[in-house]
C-alpha cells in the first residue's frame, strides 16, 4: 500500500469531492489571519526592475506564430517585462472594505502558492545567481551569486509551489490546485515570453531534488516549516534562436559555487490545520531525473483570431468571470472553433510541451452557433478515439462535428442543470456558452510513472490559461473551475474505473460585471 503509486492513487482518491461529501478541508475560515499573498525573504538584495505597464505593439494573434515576431534584447527591462506579464499584478480590487491584488496568472482561490525564481548565468543584464520574484515591488531578490568561471549566456526561470498556501482554504484538495496553477503559470510564462519574440522550452530531463538545490528551496533553515517550497519545473528562456546554451552539468557546476543570502519571511498566518496527505503524495510524485524527451509533433496554422488586441493590454486584462450571463446571443460558431483549435498539442501554445497530449475536453454546450445543446467531446489527440470509445458511455452517439477536429456529438440535450449541479452547483457551469470537463489518460500514466501525476494537472492548467485568453481574445470570459464533484462527472460519461479522470472544469461566456467592486491601477504603489 505504500508504493508512490498506491500513495498517488490513494490521495487522488480521498481528495474527491462528492455530492454528499466535500474533501477534507477547514472546518472554519478566519479571514484576518490569511496567508501573506506575497513572499519575501529578508537580508537580500533587492533590485527594482524598470518601471511595469508599458504596452508592446505585437498583437495576440501574432503570438499563434511567435517565430515571427522579432526578439527583444536580453536587458533588464525585457526581463521585468517578462516576469510582468507571467506573474506580475494586473490590477487591484475593492469593495470598499477589503482591497486584494490580481495577477497575470490567475490562481485558485487567488491565494497564488506559486513562486517564480529566475536563473541568470553570464547574461549582460544580471550577475550570475537566483533570483526570487517580488512581484508586489516588481523587484528580483538576490538570493545567491554564482562565481563559477564565465561560460555560454543562458538564463531560467524555475517554478515551485507552497503548499501550505493553498491548503490554509482548500485543505486536502489544495495540492491538485496548486498543480493546476503551476500550468497556467507555464501557459502565461509561454505567452509572455511570445509577446517579447522569446520561446520557452522545459528541462525535463531533471529529478525535482536537483531542481530544488538550484532553486535554494531546500536550504530547510531558510524556510519556517509549514511554509517550505516544493520544486516543481524549469524552464530554459530562449531569448534568440542561434544562442548556445549550457549543459544541465555546466548549471549544476555554476550552482556548486552558490553563495545563498537570506531567509523567507514568515507568511504569517497562525497554522491552525496541518494535512499530512501533502507531503504524503508531494513525496510520492516527485520526479526522479528522466531521459530529455524528443518532441516530434508538428504544429498546425490556427484560423485567426477575430478581434485584433495588443498581446500586454489582454494579458493585463484577463479576468476571471464571477457571472455569465445566461441570456447572451450563442456564441459565434467561428469563436468556438478558435477555441477549440487553440487548446490542440500542435500549437504555438503547446510548443514547449515535451509530452504526448493526455487531456481531452468533454464539452456540455449551452449556447454555440450552429450547435445543439448537449455533450460534446474534443480528442486532443484523435488516436485516442478507440480508447476513449471504449472507456465511456455505450449510449454517446459519436457524431463527427467538424472536417478536421476530432470534435464529436455524444448526446443531445440541455446541459444546463446537469453542468451546474456537477461543477458544485455553480451557476457559471450553466450562464455560459459552455463549459468543459477535462479528462485525462489516468491509469496508464500514474502506474508506470505515479511522478507524472502532476504534469496532468499541469496539461490542465496550461489548457486552461489559452481559454482564459482566447475567451478575452472574442470580447469574452472565462474561469477556471477546480470544485466539482469527480466520480459524478465520471457516472455521466459512463467512465468506471481509473482509466481516464476528469481533473479539471472551466467554462467561458459573456461575463456580467459586479459594479459592486473597483478596481486600481496594479503598481500606483510603487514610487
Ligand atoms: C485551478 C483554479 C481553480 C479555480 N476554481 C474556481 C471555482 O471553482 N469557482 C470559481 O468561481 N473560480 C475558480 N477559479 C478562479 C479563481 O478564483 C481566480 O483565478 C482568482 O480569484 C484570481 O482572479 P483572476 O483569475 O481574475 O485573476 C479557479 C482558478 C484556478 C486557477
């Protein structure tokens, strides 16, 4: 019972949420005594980036051919840019009593357990070391210098989650959160790198324990001990195409001569609940060091986006809908086949993702031009058909949709109620024009490689933050959905054991506003 794959599986298992009985999670809530949303670390140096907002010609739609699009210079105001729009605040809000800070990348529960640390070696713009982002004073704290001799220029930006973050609301379930959004951090990373003629590509040949050394998230006396840092991925920025890059050893050696400064401030909430079942399945899945995968996909020319906007002005803009409104005139059928062609692995979005797509889109249509009501599915990866045919319910007609999308009909009818009850009863499931119930490979995956548990929320979360945008891309919203009830979605598709699992829901439509709520400008409080 205690092999990493019983432990993935048995956590999976006990974080479902089920009609009569939610995961285990706080009982009470003390609003005043949330975590910091901000991490700091105290007795580093701080270095202001240039000043945040300035808007960048490129529009979103060049960005769906990002080789196109000319490379800015390595510097440091390309840097702060870069780390602007993937982490950087997009605005504040108020209702008058209460005032908290959005993001470039959205996070569950807004309570953002993602770090971004930065990795600089022999660039002209930064002394070789880490870096952790402040993305609150959009400033970089220098939290080691290398002093290794100078080789090929290279820079990195690595992730890693505090759990604890995540868990003071969610409890249990909070780990699946925090994968979900380590992929939309990566899709907004990948997005802001585009807007700058920059690509990003993941080492993924590396075992989590090296990434933590070079991170500095295992210096355990650094940390407070529920507030630690789980390392998650790397990722090289390719800031020009003829570039030479250095070696993982050529890191790792550069990393050997760290000279590390600082602690973690505390977060300073009061540790009322502690959930073993974290660092249970966090050990479980980490990744050991893997061959580098070979990716041989090729991409594919998506129908063009309909609206021209300025790739910074709908990064910074994009917003989680509260409500839809479920009155809103179908949406056109050209948006929808944008969407759906968008989230396929062959596109520039998907670029840098070293696995075989695993994920497909089961789609509960409201309000679609040209489209009846009812359950649709996407294949990702149209090989899957048979497997997923024979995995789900006998009753789906499979009726082809579309000349080149694996996009098929499996059951007529209104949706609306059904949606909403399974998303845990939220009525953006139903006021949209569709939401969505991502199903990914499960079984097959986790049992050879239980690590690999994370990268399918991770599959998720990336496939999620392109709806966000392509949905403010159409004059649209979107908004991820992490509550729902798992093994009831799993009944409806006629799924019965462990072969594929529904690991995220999102939905997007004509969004209504709360003009209850303000908002501010993101950095007026910088000086
Ligand atoms: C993984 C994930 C799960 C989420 N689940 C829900 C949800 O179940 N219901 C909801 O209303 N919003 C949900 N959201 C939206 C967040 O509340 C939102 O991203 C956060 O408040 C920050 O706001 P923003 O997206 O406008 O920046 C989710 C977001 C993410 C990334």
């Amino acid at each position: 019972m205690n092999s990493p794959h019983d432990l993935v599986l048995n956590y999976h298992q006990r974080t479902k949420h089920r009609l009569e009985r939610y995961a285990n999670g706080p009982e009470t809530l003390d609003w005043d005594d949330q975590p910091e949303p901000f991490r700091r670390f105290s007795g580093c140096e701080l270095i202001a980036l240039p000043r945040p907002g300035r808007e960048l010609a490129v529009l979103f739609t060049e960005l769906d051919t990002p080789q196109q699009i000319p490379a800015h210079a390595l510097t440091l105001e390309s840097i702060g840019l870069l780390l602007e729009l993937a982490f950087g605040l997009s605005a504040w809000k108020s209702d008058g009593f209460n005032r908290w800070a959005l993001r470039c990348n959205p996070s569950s529960g807004n309570l953002h357990p993602t770090e971004a640390y930065l990795i600089s070696v022999n660039t002209p713009a930064l002394a070789s070391g880490v870096y952790h982002y402040a993305s609150y004073e959009h400033s970089l704290e220098q939290r080691a210098l290398f002093s290794a001799a100078p080789t090929e220029a290279d820079i990195f930006i690595g992730l890693s989650s505090i759990h604890w973050r995540e868990a003071w609301k969610y409890g249990e379930r909070a780990y699946r959160y925090c994968q979900h959004d380590v992929g939309h951090a990566l899709g907004a990373l990948r997005y802001a790198a585009a807007t700058l003629g920059w690509s990003i590509s993941l080492m993924d040949a590396i075992a989590d324990a090296e990434l933590a050394t070079l991170l500095g998230v295992d210096r355990d006396t650094d940390f407070i001990h529920h507030e630690h840092e789980v390392p998650d991925v790397l990722c090289r920025i390719h800031t020009s195409a003829s570039a030479a890059h250095l070696t993982p050893a050529q890191l790792a050696e550069h990393a050997s001569t760290a000279q590390w400064f600082g602690c973690a401030d505390s977060l300073r909430a009061y540790h009322a609940y502690s959930w073993p079942v974290l660092d249970e399945v966090s050990n479980a899945a980490a990744k050991p060091r893997t061959a580098p995968l070979i990716k041989t996909i090729d991409t594919i020319l998506l129908p063009p986006a309909l609206k021209q906007h300025r790739a910074s002005t709908l990064i910074r803009q994009r917003r989680s809908a509260q409500q839809f409104d479920g009155n809103m005139p179908a949406l056109p059928s050209a948006v929808f086949y944008r969407v759906l062609s968008a989230v396929l692995p062959q596109t520039a979005a998907f670029a840098f993702w070293p696995w075989r797509a695993a994920v497909h889109v089961f789609i509960f249509v409201h309000r679609v031009e040209g489209l009846t009501p009812g359950l649709y599915v996407l294949l990702r990866d149209h090989t899957a058909l048979k497997t997923v045919q024979a995995a789900t319910s006998e009753r789906f007609v499979w009726q082809p949709q579309h000349d080149t999308l694996a996009f098929y009909l499996l059951h007529t009818g209104d949706m609306k109620q059904r949606a909403k009850t399974l998303s845990c009863h939220q009525s953006i499931a139903s006021d949209s024009a569709f939401s969505l119930a991502m199903v990914a490979e499960f079984s097959t995956i986790i049992t050879h490689e239980p690590w690999r548990y994370r990268q399918l929320f991770w599959e998720c979360g990336l496939i999620g933050q392109i709806l966000y945008l392509e949905a403010e891309a159409a004059g649209m919203r979107a908004t991820g959905i992490g509550c729902y009830f798992d093994d009831s979605v799993h009944e409806l598709l006629g799924l019965t054991d462990n072969r594929f699992q529904s690991l995220y829901h999102f939905t997007l439509g004509k969004a209504q506003t709360d003009a209850r709520l303000h908002t501010l400008p993101a950095y007026a409080h910088l000086p």
